[in-house]
C-alpha cells in the first residue's frame, strides 16, 4: 500500500534532485524511498560535509601550525584588546 508524504524543503534542492534523478532515468520518489529504507535497515543518518576549498584548508593548516607552535591569541577583555591583537 502506497501513501503520500509531504515534507518541505528547499525548492533549487527539490529542481536540482529532480533533475539529475531524471538524467539517471528515476523517479525522485524512488530515490527518497531507497534512502528512507536503508534510514530504517542501517537506523543511522549519514551527513556529508563539503570538503573546504584550498584557501579555507590552508589558513587551517596555518592556524594549527600556530597553535602548535603557541602562537595563540587571547583570552580577551574586551573587543578593543581582540581589534589590537588582530591588527598587530
């Protein structure tokens, strides 16, 4: 027996998902289903993160050099001291 499921979510995801599920010759309703029965049989939920671009993963690598290194700044007093600090 079928039933409907009504949810929200984002319109550009919902027309981009349709999209490619559409390109791979499925339905969009065949995609939730697949993810909705592995949801129940794995009773886990899978989030992936984007991995950050070159630009965020190298000021990463630099600050955790730093704080390595003890080259920390703060705690501060106020948001004037922090200013100082960032600017020096």
């Amino acid at each position: 027996m079928d039933t409907t499921m009504l949810i929200k979510t984002n319109k550009v995801l919902k027309t981009r998902a349709q999209k490619l599920a559409k390109e791979m010759g499925l339905p969009l309703g065949t995609l939730i289903n697949n993810y909705l029965r592995d949801f129940i049989i794995d009773k886990q939920v899978t989030f992936n993160a984007p991995m950050p671009n070159k630009k965020t993963q190298a000021a990463i690598l630099a600050s955790r050099r730093e704080l390595k290194a003890g080259k920390t700044a703060g705690p501060f007093n106020s948001v004037e001291g922090m200013m100082k600090s960032l600017n020096s």
